[in-house]
C-alpha cells in the first residue's frame, strides 16, 4: 500500500527511474555495438594456427605481445552464430565434405593435404585430423566427398592434365598391422585413380550420394560436372563411369545429385533446370540416365541449386533476383511438369541496389533453413517465406569456396545442433549453429 501510494504521488521519481534505465540500455547496447562490430586488431595471419603453433603464448614477454598471444589462444568469435574453426590448413581450402553420421568432415586444400577432423564435440578447443598427404608431384585438390559410409573418400585433382579423380579408403588389415609395429597410424590406401575425367576440362562440382529410393541398389553414385556441358555419374566403390549426360547448354555452373541418388540435376548458366533420373535394371545396374523435368520459370541463369532432404524439392537461385521452390514429386513419365510453387524475391542489395547474386545455396536438413553465400558474405533465409534470419559479412576473409550442413544433429556444449560448415581460400574452415527460428 505505502510503495504504490508513494510512487503514484512522486511521477518525478518514476520519470527519473525510466531516465536512468533507458540510459542504462542505450549504454548497454552502444557497448554490444562496438563489441560486435570491432575489427580484427591484430594482423590477419597473426591468428593463424601456424603462428599459433610455433609462437606459444608463455614465451611473450612485454604486455602487448601477452595480448597478442591471448588474442591467439582465444581467436575472436566474429559472429555470434560462428561456433568453431578447423585449424592447420595452410592454403586455400577448395572442398568440404561430411561423413553420412556428421562425426566427420574431410577438407581439400591447395597444401595437398587432405584432412580429415573428427567431430565429437563441436565445440572442443581443437580437432583430431588424419592427415593424408596425396603422392608428391600430385595435382592439386579441388573437390571432396564421402563415397560409402565415413572410410571412402573421393578426391578430384586438377593441373595441366587436366581432372583426376581418385578413391581412398581404410587401409588394408595386413597394412594397418604393419602399421602398427612401426608405430604409425595406418594411412588409407587409393583404391582406385582416373585420369583426364573430362577431357582436358575442369571441374565445377563432385557430389555423392547413395542409391535407396525404389530401384536404387544402395550403392553410393558420384556425380562430377565439367566446366563444359558433361556431367558423369560413377561408382563410388570401383570407380566405373555409370553414364554421361550432356546439358545442351552454354557452360555447367554445377550439378548434384538428390540425397536418396535418384535424379541429378544442374545449373548451367541458362534460365531452365534440367534434371534426370539414374534409372536402374532388374540385374541393380544403371541401365540408363534419362531426362526427365525441366524447371522453367526464371527470366535469368540459375546460379545455384539444391534439392530438399526429402529428395521432393529443388530450390533455384537466379541472377534474375528470384528463389524459387519447386515441387519435383509429380508424374513426369505422364508428362506432368514440376509445379513452382513459392517465388520471393532475394531480400539482399548490392550498392547499385540490384538483388545479390547467390554463389550457393544450401537447405538445412529439416529443410527450415536456406544458407546462402556471396563472395565473403554467409546469409540464413527462413525457407518457408524467404525472410533473413541473419546475415555473417566477412564470414571469412576471402570468398567462401564451399557450404555444407552436417546431414544430422551433432553435439555442441548447450545439446544437439544443426551445424553448417563453410570453407575459404582464406586457409579456414568454419563451424556455424543455425539461428534460432
Ligand atoms: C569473390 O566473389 C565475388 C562475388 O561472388 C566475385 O565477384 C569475385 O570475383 C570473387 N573473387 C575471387 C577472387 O574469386
């Protein structure tokens, strides 16, 4: 009685109190603002992990190099969404890839090295990694993926040659064994190697996934895409070439595969999407690769594409400033189109106030999340509507040269979290929550 008796009779007093709170606030946010927006102080190779390695942190003497070495024993969190980093590339990372479980995510990087991190808790202050030099003399490294399971990997390598590719596995009992009596961890072994894949051309994207729809023998199919207008569709296990499609269309921007391996559709620099299905015989061989749907609606070339987990949708990205989503689950051998179904509008300007080209698009696998990329910058759309969820600029800083999520849940310190990874010719790769929905 007497407390609400006494601030109803004193409104300077209430006045006063909303003052100093909203000062409070102002003050609170203004301090958050500097603190998210502060730049990097110190160079950028200073929190490299090489540096890191050989400069440990309890050898600096005078004050500024002790912030220095803090600064490296405790890189700064960019973004609020950014949860960790794969430390110990020490060139461009040109591919990344998950295991099927997500417990591992294997790099290709200019240094030849292909490494593979164990994740078994997100957020751990460092990652095991095999380390798996390729032959010296090799090509270079451009694309990776997981063939079956998490013990396949698929290399593609590019030089003068032209594109190899390559599959390496776990190592031989015998092998591990000798292995072991030197005291060495088993390196895997190449299990099988192709040359010249694509006549001389490059490559613009290598996908993999395993064959379980309906006629689909479970076995894992890759799908390599040329800078020309073939694409090749291969056995994981031995490699063998299970049919060529040509688009008919200008260039390949990429191409991938649907996640249960039934059809294989790509982006080539035109309006329309193509997409065909890895039909296979009574004896499980793929007995042939047809068309089967065009996607047409956009004005303009799609610049990036990817099917729903469910393998029932495609979204398309396009330089005419649209998303589309489309339905692909219709009666196409009774000539039934894929239906559009949602069109929005890219939520991102550049300077001239034109929509942002997307370089890739990637949909979480609850399908609630589209993540999204251009140059350096890595975006979160709400895939039911479109809307920005939130937005990572210099999410590195160089471009982003690959966006995958981890096809399941992994373990991060508050629980199970959806984990996006990004890669970068800036020698990172890095590990993102989704935003909260
Ligand atoms: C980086 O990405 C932007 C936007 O996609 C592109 O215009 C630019 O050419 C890229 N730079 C390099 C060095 O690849």
């Amino acid at each position: 009685m007497a407390d609400a008796a006494a601030s109803s009779s004193s409104p300077a007093l209430l006045v006063t109190l909303v003052t100093v709170f909203l000062g409070l606030l102002t003050f609170v946010l203004l301090a958050l603002r500097s603190r998210a927006s502060k730049p990097e102080s110190s160079p950028a190779h200073a929190t490299s992990p090489t540096d890191f390695a050989t400069q440990p942190a309890k050898k600096s003497t005078n004050p500024k190099q002790r912030s220095l070495a803090a600064k490296k024993a405790h890189p700064q969190r960019h973004h609020h969404l950014e949860i960790n980093m794969l430390k110990g590339h020490t060139d461009a990372v040109t591919g990344i890839a998950f295991s099927s479980n997500g417990r591992g995510i294997a790099s290709a990087c200019a240094d030849r090295v292909i490494r593979v991190f164990k994740l078994d808790d997100i957020s751990a202050k460092s990652f095991k990694f095999l380390r798996l030099n390729l032959p010296s003399g090799s090509n270079c490294p451009t694309k990776i993926t997981f063939g079956h399971g998490s013990s396949q990997l698929v290399i593609a390598t590019e030089g003068m040659s032209g594109t190899g590719l390559c599959m390496y596995s776990s190592a031989s009992s015998e092998a591990a064994t000798a292995a072991k009596e030197q005291g060495k961890p088993a390196q895997p072994e190449m299990k099988w190697e192709l040359k010249n894949v694509h006549d001389k051309k490059g490559l613009v994207s290598l996908v993999s996934s395993p064959a379980t729809f309906g006629s689909g023998n479970g076995g894992v199919i890759l799908a390599s895409s040329s800078e020309g207008t073939d694409i090749k569709l291969w056995t994981a296990d031995t490699g063998k070439c299970l049919g060529t499609v040509d688009t008919n269309q200008l260039k390949n921007t990429m191409a991938t595969l649907s996640p249960n391996g039934r059809f294989l559709a790509a982006a080539a620099f035109t309006a329309d999407v193509k997409i065909w299905e890895v039909v296979y015989g009574k004896d499980n061989q793929v007995k042939e690769v047809p068309k089967v749907m065009q996607l047409k609606g956009h004005k303009s070339a799609v610049t990036w594409l990817d099917f729903t987990w469910d393998s029932e949708r495609i979204i398309t990205a396009s330089k005419d400033g649209s998303i589309r989503i489309w339905n692909i689950n219709v009666r196409y051998h009774m000539d039934e189109d894929p239906k559009c179904i949602k069109v929005f509008k890219i939520p991102t300007l550049d300077s001239k106030g034109n929509p942002v080209l997307y370089d890739r698009l990637a949909v979480s696998p609850d399908n609630q999340i589209l993540a999204v990329t251009y140059g350096t910058t890595l975006q979160w759309l709400r895939t039911e509507t479109g809307e920005i969820l939130d937005t990572a600029e210099n999410a590195h800083d160089e471009n982003i040269t690959c966006l995958v999520w981890a096809p399941q849940p992994l373990p991060t310190e508050s629980g199970k979290s959806l984990i996006l990874a990004t890669a970068s010719s800036d020698k990172r790769v890095k590990l993102w929550c989704p935003p909260p929905l």
